[in-house]
C-alpha cells in the first residue's frame, strides 16, 4: 500500500501536466529539447538520491562498528577492574 500511494499520484499529475506539455512542443525539436532536459532533471535527481542513500549506508556502517568497538573497550576495561 506504501508503494500504490505514491504511483497513483506520479500518473495523476502525468495526467495533468502531458497535456499541456504535448500541446507545448507543437515541433519535434522543441519537443525533443524539452524531452531531453527532463530526462537530465530525472538523471540528476535519481543520482543525488543514490550518491545520498549509498553515504546514509556507509555512515549508519561506521556508526555501527564505532558502536561495537565503544562495547568492546567498555567490557575489557569492566572485566580488568
């Protein structure tokens, strides 16, 4: 259901806006200049989200080995005592 959501709304507004982007680009060139720009726009965001979640990934890994280590040194220095 938390994925249906959201693809009803990206085809509704798919809906709302190709008319008006079809009657816009009345020739090919302006149509495919303005096809290829969204493209880009799409490229670019879809890399800023994976360069982010892969960064999210790397620092909840070193987050989670800090945490072991921290665990770790508290036992030695706990079982020295």
């Amino acid at each position: 259901m938390d994925k249906i959501v959201p693809i009803i709304y990206m085809v509704g507004v798919l809906l709302l806006v190709l008319p008006s982007f079809l009657n816009s680009n009345n020739s090919f060139k302006t149509f495919f200049t303005n096809l290829s720009i969204w493209i880009a726009i799409v490229l670019v965001v879809l890399s800023l989200y994976f360069v982010f979640q892969y960064l999210v990934w790397k620092f909840t890994k070193l987050i989670n080995l800090i945490k072991c280590r921290l665990t770790r040194y508290k036992y030695l220095y706990e079982s020295s005592d």
